[in-house]
C-alpha cells in the first residue's frame, strides 16, 4: 500500500511537471498572440477590458433630467471624466436589446452617491428619467496612425490583430476628420510614431478628451506622414442646448479667438470695446444687392466689389480707411441686380466677374423679367465686357475637388427656372466664353442655386428647397434621403417681376398679371474650410405686401447669422453659427487677410448699408 501511494505521488508529481512544461512549450509557440507585445504598452489592452466590457453593465437609472444635465445614483465608483452610456428604456425588451439613447460624462460626484453628469452627445433620443445608465459595452474602435505604410509597420498591425481577437470593431482612419457611426458609442485609439518611441492616446470622440496615453521605446525604423499630436478633427454632436462644444482645439473655422496679450501692438478683438477710430464694421453709401471678395488684379490683395442695379463699385483698405477705388457704370438697362459670383475662367491669374441682371419687361397681357447677365474683365484698371446680353443666370460654384465651375441656366417665360444647367468654358481659340453643355453632377436639378456638391460622396448632392429647409438626393436615383430639422427662413431681400404661370383673379375684376419673387440667399461650398458649405439662417425678412391702400413693408422681428452645415454620416449637421446680428444680412464673402482668414457680411439696417468683418 505504501509503496503504491508513494508511485501514486511520483505519476502525480510526473503529470503535475509535464503540464507545466506543455504549457510552457505552447506559451513559447503561441505566446506572441497571448501576450502583451513588447511594442505595445503592457496595460493598453487591459484598459480596454476594465472600462469596456463585453456586455452592457446598468449601474443606475436617470432619477433627473434638466437640460443637458442628468442625475442618477450609484454604488460604483466613479471619477470625474468617466464617460457613460443612457440607454433607450422600453418595456419587455432586455438590456443587451436596447438601443444606445445619449452618452454622458460625469461632471460630479454629490453626496451619497449621487452623480451628476452632463449629456455630450444624443445618439438617438435625448435622456429621459427612468432610462438606464450603463457602462460602454465594445466601443466601436477608431485606430488612426501617422506611420507611414502602416499595412507593414508590425506594431500597427499586432495592435489591430490583439482588438479583433477580443472581439472588438475596428475602423481604419484615413485622413485627419472623424467622420464616426452616430448610432453607437466609440473611442479614438491613436497609435503614433518618431524616432525612438511609439505614443498610444485613447481619446474620446464626444469631448476631445484624453482617456488614456502611454509610450513605448522603439528602436526600428519609423516613417512618418505627420507629426506626432497631430489634430484629428471630431463631428460637433447634437445635444438637447445645440452642438456640444468641446476642447478647444476642436472648434470650427471662424471662431472668434481669445483675446491677445497687451503690448504695444495689441490685436484687435471683437471682445473688448476698442477706440472709436478702430472698427470691424464699414458704412457704404449705396444700395447694394451683392458682394463678392476676389482678386482682380493678382496684386495679393482683396478686393472688395458691390452690385448695384446700375453698376459696380469696387472697395479696398487704406490703412483703417475703407475706400472705393473703382466705379463701373452698366450701359441700357435699366437692370434688377440679382447675382454676384467671381473666378478665373480665362487663366490669366485674375479674377473675372460673373454678374446676373434682370430687365423689366411689359407685355400686352403680362410683365415679366429677361435676364441680360454678362461677363466682365478686370483691365488697365477698368473693367473690359468679354460676355454680354446672355439670357442667363449665372453661377461660381466649387466642385468636390475645390476646383471653381462657371455655370448657366436659362429663365422661361413665366417660369424662373428652365432647362438643364449648362457648363461655361473659355475658349482659347475664338478668345471668348462658350457654352460646354450640361454640367452632369447638376443633372435633373430645377435651380441654378439651390444646390451644392458633397465633397466626400460622389453620388449625393444638397439642395436647398423652396420651403428653406436642406435635404440630400441620392442622385443615381434622384430620390430624397435626409431632410434638415432645420429652416433656414424666408430669403425677401432682392424682389423682382414674375409672369405668374396661370393668371388668376384675386377678387372684384382685378386680375393678377404679374408676382413678385426673390432671388435665392447664397449657397456656398467651401473645400478649404473641411467641406463646409454656408448660408444665411433669416431672423429677420422685409415682404412687399399690397393692400387697397398701396403697397407696404412688412418686417418680421428677430436676427440673422450665418451659418455653416455638412453632410456627416448620414446626417445634415450644422457645424459652425456666427454671433446673430440684430440686422439684415444679404450677403456675404471669404476673404484672407493678415491676421487670418475672415467672412465679411453685407448688412442692412435703417441707416442704410454697411460691412462688418467676422473671424
């Protein structure tokens, strides 16, 4: 009995060392895919893991909800900047079923337990008390890296083999803008190189803030598209008080920077009140329809020009002066001013001028407008018509590539727009512009106008409807996708005659024979500001009403802004709002100066026109 006890030991003791020793031989053989690879942090993974578990973990439910803030209780320890997902409370439907309703960060932590958090981003509905709150459950990954053929940089690729070996989603970033899913939670993952070391941040995709970094020394060979930190632009996500605004670093074109340090050559800021010599609005002495800022003469500097129904003016500076330099007169007439538009066509290095003129026109039994739109050219320090007398509208818009496209369509007789959207070229032979046929991207669209390109979709486009609201069209179709939660309201600024497309009688004998229209606001794309595309949101609105005692102005109440929207995973998203001005902005214009790139407004108030720079 004793000595099969002790051979019992000694075969126990045996297989005891041969599993130790398999398991040392297969940890030698598949160990690189366990184990932490020496080019990576050891607890980047196991982060993942503690924060973001496989399944959906409900700590708590909303118990208050006012605004963008929310309460809850919980027994979990949290921290300041932990981020937490709301979940779609519905009956008789399990937890791991719910749909993601907002994502929370805790802002702070009140007595017993009690946290309060703010809403940073509606995934798909605001937050409503009762609603669960519950860790992140497998975030959808965004792994950007600057390394240079990235397909063959081994840490790059272990990385995304270990993420989808536990099981989580992994989308490449390609570029410098997250444009991520806004149906589910996710995180930045950044893996980035220099000489000597790799940098790993996880960075959250809602507040710009940075949840996690580490780095690691690397002595292989490392090359580089950008640099080290480089700024990944995150979407602007919608709240229940508007677009969340993050750190920063994040903030769109055009907003107004912080103010600069006192010194003797202090920059002007639109935060303090500054000297009555210094302003960043310019009084105009005429009644102007248009602007365009361009460069008429490649000298480097701006060029201010303003339509007329008569004629051009063109503005400059003169240290603080704001000048006119130039008066053009339009001969016939006489004209409705209706459009301004400016490129290069001729590729002579200036900017010629696309200008679209109305003539009044009575007939026997209706009245009506031609157009009567041309061309000018900057020369000798006047201006030169290449083109005249075209019964056009006429158009300057950016393709998807930022390439500047003239364009031209035809008005009916009693219907403001007709026929398909025509393409305008210089002819370097016959030194004249000529008509290249349809511009294909517009096909099927009814207004010259009312449509912009979407730079990173070749297949949709986004109107700007008659009712003032945006919508995108998926053109192989032609069918409506996404409509704006937005109107942009009523553009009354620049009125003129119409034949209506069936007389009618509006009471007694009096019969209609003529209506009044509006030409459209502008609607600009602009690749160099991240494919934003921007137009004026109308507060305010002047109409032409007639009643038996003559003709009236009616003024709405409320203020103007611009505003700049793009089309982001599958949503129509305003990205940028200037300030509102308590004035009618009629257009406006892009301009580059030395302090920075500006939008300059043309206003009206009742002191007539004026100017006013933004940033």
């Amino acid at each position: 009995m004793i000595e099969r006890r002790q051979r019992g030991r000694i075969v126990q003791k045996s297989l005891s060392f041969l599993t130790v020793f398999l398991w040392l031989i297969v940890s030698s053989i598949s160990g690189r895919a366990l184990a932490a690879s020496p080019s990576l942090p050891d607890d980047l993974l196991s982060y993942l893991d503690l924060h973001f578990p496989k399944s959906y973990q409900v700590i708590s439910h909303v118990s208050e909800k006012h605004g963008s803030r929310v309460v809850f209780n919980t027994t979990i320890k949290l921290t300041r900047g932990n981020e937490l997902i709301v979940l779609k409370q519905e009956k008789n439907v399990p937890t791991y079923l719910l749909h993601q309703a907002s994502v929370i960060r805790v802002e702070a932590i009140l007595e017993k337990g009690k946290i309060l958090a703010q809403e940073m981003a509606i995934l798909s509905r605001e937050a409503q008390r009762g609603d669960p709150v519950a860790i992140p459950a497998s975030p959808v990954i965004y792994l950007y890296t600057n390394i240079q053929h990235k397909e063959i940089f081994k840490p790059y690729t272990e990385l995304i083999q270990k993420l989808l070996a536990k099981g989580f989603e992994v989308v490449e970033v390609t570029g410098t803008i997250l444009e991520p899913r806004t149906d589910r939670y996710g995180i930045l993952l950044r893996l980035e190189g220099a000489p000597g070391y790799l940098a790993f941040r996880i960075q959250s995709i809602y507040s710009g803030d940075t949840l996690y970094f580490a780095n690691k020394e690397y002595t292989g060979k490392i090359a580089t598209i950008a640099p080290v930190g480089t700024k990944i632009t995150l979407p602007y996500w919608k709240t229940t008080t508007g677009l969340y605004a993050q750190a920063p670093k994040q903030q769109p074109a055009f907003t107004t920077p912080p103010p600069a340090a006192p010194g003797p050559e202090k920059q002007r800021s639109f935060q303090k009140a500054q000297p009555a010599t210094i302003t960043n609005q310019y009084r105009l002495n005429k009644a102007f329809k248009r602007m365009v800022v361009c460069n008429l003469d490649n000298d480097g500097r701006p060029d201010f020009v303003f339509l007329r129904d008569d004629g051009i003016d063109v503005y400059n500076f003169e240290g603080q002066r704001f000048a006119e330099t130039l008066s053009f007169a339009f001969t016939g007439g006489p004209f409705t001013a209706l459009h301004l538009h400016a490129m290069d066509i001729n590729g002579d290095g200036d900017d010629e001028l696309f200008v679209t003129l109305g003539m009044h026109l009575i007939l026997d039994d209706f009245e009506d407008t031609e157009l009567s739109s041309m061309i000018l050219e900057y020369v000798n320090h006047n201006f030169h018509v290449i083109a005249d007398d075209m019964p056009y509208y006429l158009r300057v818009i950016e393709d998807r590539s930022g390439n500047k496209v003239a364009l031209a369509q035809s008005k009916g007789q009693k219907e403001l727009y007709k026929g398909e959207i025509l393409q305008l070229v210089w002819d370097s032979n016959a030194n004249s512009i000529r008509e290249a046929g349809e511009y294909s991207p517009a096909h099927d669209v009814y207004s010259i106008y009312q449509f912009n390109l979407i730079p990173e979709d070749p297949d949709r486009i986004m109107i700007l409807e008659p009712s003032n609201e945006l919508q995108v069209y998926y053109t192989p179709t032609e069918a409506p996708e996404v409509i704006s939660d937005k109107n942009y309201g009523f553009y009354a600024e620049i009125p003129f005659i119409a034949a209506p497309k069936q007389e009618r009688y509006i009471g007694g004998f009096t019969k209609q024979q003529y209506r009044t229209v509006y030409a459209p606001r502008r609607f600009v794309l602009k690749n160099d500001y991240d494919g934003q595309m921007f137009l004026i949101d109308k507060g305010t609105s002047q109409i032409s009403v007639t009643s038996p005692i003559g003709t009236l102005l009616q003024t709405s109440k409320g203020e103007d802004s611009l505003v700049g929207v793009k089309w982001i995973s599958g949503q129509i998203r305003e990205t940028w709002r200037s300030e509102s001005i308590a004035k009618r902005i009629i257009d406006f214009g892009f301009v580059k100066l030395p302090q920075g790139d500006k939008i300059v407004l043309l206003l009206k108030d009742k002191r007539g026109y004026s100017i006013e720079i933004i940033q």
